[in-house]
C-alpha cells in the first residue's frame, strides 16, 4: 500500500498492563528497575525500525509506547491521533494465548470503527490484484471504497457466493437434482442483477472491477479464489447483512482473516 504525500506514520508497541502487574507482585524490589529497562528497550526497537523506515522518505514518522491492554490501547491512540488506518500483523508473538482468546487483531476488530490492515506476508510490490467478496451491504462498498482511495490503480474482482434458498433442505428431502439446479440458475440470475446494481454504488471506474459468481459457501469460496487468482490483498467489510453479525464481528470476515494468505484490509460502513 503506497503512503499518500504528507502522511505520517505512527509506530506503536503496547505492553501488557497485566504482565507488568504479574512482574510487581513477583519481584517487588525490582519491579521498577526492570519496567524501567521494559520501557527504554522496547523504545530502542521501535527508534530502530523508525529509522530503517526512514530511508524511504515518504512520510514523517512517530513513535509511541503505551501501557494496557493491547486492543483497548490502539484503540485509544487511534481515535486520540485522528489515524485513517490501522495497521497490524495478523499473528503476534503468542500463539497459544491468540488461540485461546481469539487474537489480538478480531479483539481490535471488534472496537474500533477505522479501516484495519492485517499484514500477513512480507512485502514484495505494491498491491495490484484486490479480492472483493461482496454481499452486496453498506459494510461491502464502504470496504472497496476505502480500498480505492488508497489504492487508485488496483484491480479489483468482485467475488459473490451464492447459494440456492433453502438448499441443503431440499437435498434433504430427496427433491430432484434437476429442479434444485433450476433454484441454483435463479440464485444465479438474482445475484447478477443484484450484482449490477450494487457496482451502481461504487465510485470506482468500471475498468478496473470484474465480476466473478461461485457456487457454495462464502467462507470456502472466498479462500479458494484467493488461492485461484493469486490474491495480494483480500478486502471486506466488517460485518455481512445479519442483524446478528452487527454484535460481533461478522462470521466471514473472522474465517478469512484466520485462514487467509493474503493480506486483509477490513472497513465498514460508518455511518
């Protein structure tokens, strides 16, 4: 993702308010010692990587180191320093933990109202090849949108995966294959005008969207065409079209983030 002329760069490193809580009730009598040298240390890394990152003169660069809970505090100095974009490794240094609490990226997710970066490869090139899937929701063409602004010239395919209403009962109750393929080609046909009408709404040249239909399960679907199309960079939005999904983080979106290779820019409707 290219940095836009005048853009600043805030690097930031939380540590954990809890561990150094755990390391106070352990070792009181140098517990502010060690803090101390937690605090110079982990400003030492990130004075290093700002100057690694400076050759590249692009923008002005920021460091910051913050005391909490991860999510809470990125949080926090998103919305105190007016960011546009969140930027994170999908996965941290603790595995196990991420497994058991879900990570620290879906945490923020779940927070924060601003487009999110989730790196999951090194970078070789600007991105060029954007997966899209669309539901065709507010959440969808807000994600494209903040995907265009920051990336003009990327093309972008329109991924949307349909399934017949009610399919997996009717395979149920024996009803014939060749009156089931029949509910899949309306499926089909209603996807496409619902298609059409979607790219209506979006304030992105019609040379650089393709549309693409599939058959099945979003969640399977998607990674597969990533795998097909060799994906850069898969954008989403943040929650689908259920009412449920606004609690949470959508059900989509949390499986791809998870299984994905590609990079993931998440965003959603705001309004």
């Amino acid at each position: 993702m290219q940095t836009h002329p005048g853009a600043g760069l805030i690097l930031a490193h939380i540590v954990n308010g809890s561990a150094l809580d755990a390391l106070r009730r352990m070792l009181p009598g140098e517990a502010v010692t060690l803090e101390t040298q937690l605090f110079a240390q982990a400003g030492k890394t990130l004075d290093e990587l700002a100057t690694h990152l400076a050759a590249h003169p692009a923008c002005s660069i920021d460091t910051v180191v913050a005391q909490g809970s991860a999510p809470a505090a990125l949080v926090d100095l998103v919305e105190t320093r007016q960011a546009d974009l969140l930027v994170m490794g999908a996965r941290g240094t603790h595995f196990v933990v991420e497994m058991l609490l879900g990570s620290t990226t879906e945490r923020v997710l779940r927070k924060s109202r601003h487009p999110l970066l989730a790196v999951k490869r090194r970078p070789l090139a600007p991105y060029r090849r954007i997966l899209a899937p669309v539901d065709f929701s507010d959440h969808a063409a807000a994600a494209i949108h903040v995907a265009h602004a920051w990336l003009p010239d990327a093309d972008i395919v329109l991924l949307h995966a349909f399934e017949a209403e009610w399919e997996s009962t009717f395979q149920f109750a024996g009803i014939d294959d060749q009156q089931i393929h029949e509910y899949r080609i309306q499926a089909r046909d209603t996807a496409q005008k619902a298609m059409e009408a979607f790219i209506g709404t979006l304030r992105v040249p019609a040379r650089q969207l393709t549309r693409q239909f599939v058959h099945g399960t979003a969640t399977l679907r998607i990674l597969e065409h990533e795998q097909t199309m060799d994906a850069d960079l898969i954008v989403m939005g943040k929650h689908g079209q259920s009412v449920m999904e606004e609690l949470l983080l959508g059900n989509v979106t949390k499986h791809v983030l998870a299984h994905s290779s590609s990079d993931v820019l998440i965003a959603g409707h705001t309004g």
